[in-house]
C-alpha cells in the first residue's frame, strides 16, 4: 500500500524502514546533468548584461538585421469554438501571443511592435534544438516519479509522501516510551517519505545517506502514519493563526515512535 498527501492513515510496514525526504533517495546517474547543459555562448553571437555583470539572453533589437512590424493581438484558445481546438493550435496561439505580449504598445490597444532579426531566429532555433536534445538525453527519475508523489515509478510499493506543512526542516525521531533518540531526517523538497529499506535498495543498491537526512529502524513490524495536526495557536504580525504540524508516528508490539521537529 502507498499514499501521497493522505494525512493521518496508516500503512502496514514489515522490515527496516528509512524516513527520508524522496528526493534523496534518487539515483545519482538518474538525474539531471546540468554540467552538460548547452551554454548561452555557444549560440549566440550577443547577450545581456544583467545583474553582477552576469550574461543574459538576447532579444531580437539588439541584432543589427532587426526591423520592426506591427503584429495584431492573436487569439486566445478559448476564443475558438471547442470543435476547432486542438493541442497544436493551443501551441501556436500560445507562442503567438507570448510574441505580441513582448512587443511595443500602440495607441491601439490591440497592435503591438514586435521586433524580428533573422540572425536571432537562426540562433534561437539553433539554442532550442540543443536544449530539447539535452532533455531528451537526461536520465531524470524525479521528474519521472512527478518530484516524489509517485515513488510507485520507481518500482517501490510499500511507502507514504507528504508535504512536511513547514517545508524545509530538521527533525529528530524517538521512542515514544523512553524518549529515546532513534535518528534524524531532514527535507530539501519539503517532503517526508516511509520506505521500506529493501525496496530502495532493490531501486538504488548505492544509497549512502548522511545520519542527519535519515532515520532507519530496523525490523520493525506495525504501522506509520505522517500525522497532520493543531500545535496550539502563534501569533504573527498583531494576528493569531493556527499552528498545524507534521509529525512521524509508528505503532507496534515491540516499538513506538514519533518524529518531531527541531530545526530549521
């Protein structure tokens, strides 16, 4: 059984589990590489200066071919009668008006100047070519797992997802009966994930994780839950709001735990 999102239920577990944010538990050759990632430079002969002297991307007026037309605002999609939309005509409308949208305003609201270089588009295209090949070269097992709500992808069966409500965090898990330090975990998606240990291993037999990114509990047979619940009241800016929370638990005949959080 698997759950994404689902607070407060829980999931039947029967070995080590690990208590993790998904996003660690990626491939290291499985994602993306943005060391290969096409560089700016190398397609285009101009750029901006942006920033602290950072190099931006460049617009067609700054081509020394540009000249400038007069484009009429394009239709929306829902302009069309339904009968008439299709995925590619979406496509086109939409690149048509991301083009009128950047243009020069007129005195008529519906006219915009769009200016155009032949040298740009040349380049343009040539950069866009290498990037979507770039993207279909890569490996990305977090996009393919929809950045962890569908871990399920993976080949992994027995787990729960669930936003962490705070985001990024650190917490500390322990017996709920001694109060016993158990592990760590900690969150760079702003995620928390049960696994069991077998099932990562069986998708990435070379995970080695830090002990302040993951708890593991060895043999464990009962039940976890990610728990969504009230922490009381705070007050912010003069105005009194909920304090709800996320929290790890896990019940069972020998062992009981609960996570809770302890840094930022």
């Amino acid at each position: 059984m698997n759950l994404c999102n689902q607070y407060n239920r829980f999931v039947r577990f029967v070995g080590d589990i690990l208590i993790t944010d998904p996003c660690y538990i990626i491939r290291e050759d499985r994602k993306m590489n943005y060391n290969t990632y096409p560089k700016m430079e190398d397609y285009y002969s101009k750029y901006k200066i942006i920033g602290d002297g950072h190099k931006g991307y460049p617009t067609p007026d700054m081509y020394e071919d540009v000249i400038y037309i007069e484009m009429k605002k394009p239709l929306r999609i829902y302009d069309l009668p339904e009968s008439h939309r299709t995925p590619e005509r979406e496509a086109k409308l939409v690149d048509a008006y991301k083009t009128w949208i950047r243009g020069t305003r007129t005195k008529d609201s519906n006219i915009h100047v769009i200016p155009l270089s032949p040298t740009y588009e040349t380049e343009n295209e040539a950069y866009n070519k290498a990037v979507a090949k770039w993207d279909s070269e890569q490996e990305d097992d977090w996009g393919k797992c929809c950045c962890g709500e569908a871990m399920e992808k993976l080949g992994l069966n027995t787990f729960i997802v669930c936003g962490t409500i705070y985001g990024d965090w650190s917490c500390t898990t322990y017996n709920s009966l001694t109060k016993e330090k158990l592990g760590e975990f900690c969150a760079d998606s702003g995620q928390v994930g049960i696994f069991l240990m077998s099932e990562v291993l069986a998708y990435n037999p070379d995970l080695n994780l830090p002990k302040h990114c993951a708890t593991i509990i060895k043999n464990f047979d009962g039940h976890v839950r990610v728990n969504k619940k009230s922490n009381g009241k705070y007050t912010y800016d003069g105005k009194e709001y909920d304090d709800i929370v996320a929290e790890v638990e896990g019940v069972s005949n020998t062992l009981n735990f609960k996570s809770a959080q302890t840094g930022f």
